[in-house]
C-alpha cells in the first residue's frame, strides 16, 4: 500500500495528531498503527501530513463560508438538496413518460387512418383504369359513352377529395412528431393547449399534473417569470 493511501485509510488517527508537533505525531501514529513504519519514513510522513492538514483547514473554511457548523451538517444540506433535486425530475420524466405514451397513441390512430385512405385511393385507382379500358372499348356508343365519362368525372373528384384529406392527414402526423419533442423551459413541458392558440407550461408534483398559462405568443422570459411564481405558490402550499 502506498504511504498517501494508508494515511487517507486512516485520517482520523492522522487528523488526531495535527495538534502535536511533527516527531510527536510521528510517534503517536507508529504507537497506534506500527506497520506505518514499513511503508513510509518519518519525513514522507512530514510531507504528507503537511498536506493533509492544509486541505482540512481550507475545507473548515469553505463550511464556515456557507454558514454551516460543522462538516456533517454541510453533508446533510448537500444530500437534502440532491434528494429534492431527484425527487422532482423523477415527477418531469413521470408527467413526459405519459405525454409520450399519449402521443404515440396519436400517432398510431393516424397512421392506421393514412393506411385506410391509401387502401380506397388503390382501390379508385383500378375503378378508374377500368373505366378507361370501358371508354376506350366503347367508343361508339355515345350514351354509354356519356354514363361512363360522369361515373369516370364522380371517380376522379372522389379519389382527389381523398388525396386532399390524405395530405391533410400527413401534415398532421408531421406536427404530431414535432410535438413529440416538447419544448423544455425551466423543467416546464412546453405545449399548446389543445385548440392550438395558446401556449402552455405543464409539471407533475407528487402524482398531480400543473399548468401555466403563457399566451397567444411565446416569451420565454416571460414564461420563466410565471414558473417563479408558480413555485412560490406552490411552495406556500406545501407542493414543492
């Protein structure tokens, strides 16, 4: 074992002699633990110590700077705050679980719609080459000929009022996937509201979805001032 990982091993007994001049150190340390005397000499020992003892008061320092009393103390602060933090984007990744979830239902309801109507204009397609086939076999018979052109004109303008709402059905899924990726403001989930005029914000605290108002028109500046005071609320409710 190296001499620095040995004392880092066991820097309780080494903090316990910073107090004591170096030789004293050095023997209370080689009393306490004897093998520290095969991996290192009392100078390594020195050096080291030196060290040890300078990051220990910086580390003091750093603790009495954020006003907390002791190590343990700023430990503690630490982990609440790290607990709080995980806490709170275990409920965003929750609420974006279910927004995908809803989404990806969507999408599959489209699709299915885009594949019936892709199904019916194949289907017009063969009717219309039939009547082609029928138009160009029946040239001669002029009432016939006229029973076929508005059966072909009534097949055309069905098949087209099918393109169109194919297309429409195509733009829709296209907006479908962008909003797939919501937009993320502060930990907010960024959506319209469901008439598609107005922007807003929506967050799950303890299982329960909350939402933002923002407006016709997005400012994220403006948007990030309403989250402050959303927490706040929050917070006096004893939400957040």
């Amino acid at each position: 074992m190296k001499p620095i990982a040995f004392l880092l091993a066991h820097k309780d007994q080494v903090l316990d002699t910073l107090d004591k001049p170096v030789k004293d150190a050095w023997q209370s340390l080689c009393d306490e633990l004897p093998e520290a005397r095969s991996l290192m000499s009392e100078s390594t020992f020195k050096m080291y110590r030196a060290h040890i003892k300078d990051f220990q008061e910086f580390l003091q320092e750093e603790i009495a700077k954020l006003g907390f009393n002791d190590q343990a103390e700023a430990i503690q602060e630490g982990a609440t705050k790290l607990r709080r933090v995980i806490v709170e984007r275990d409920e965003a990744l929750s609420g974006l679980q279910t927004e995908l979830k809803e989404l990806r239902l969507s999408h599959e309801q489209v699709k299915n719609e885009i594949a019936k109507l892709s199904t019916i204009l194949k289907e017009k397609d063969v009717e219309i080459a039939k009547l082609r086939s029928s138009l160009a076999e029946r040239y001669g018979d002029s009432a016939e000929l006229e029973s076929l052109r508005l059966s072909y004109q009534q097949s055309q303008g069905e098949a087209a009022k099918l393109r169109s709402e194919l297309v429409m059905l195509q733009e829709n899924m296209a907006k479908l996937g962008q909003s797939s990726a919501a937009r993320n403001i502060d930990g907010w989930t960024l959506r319209k509201s469901p008439d598609g005029k107005y922007w807003r914000l929506y967050k799950s605290f303890g299982g329960k979805v909350y939402s933002i108002h923002i407006g016709r028109e997005l400012d994220e500046e403006k948007a990030r001032q309403k989250i402050r005071e959303e927490i706040t609320k929050l917070r006096g409710k004893g939400v957040v």
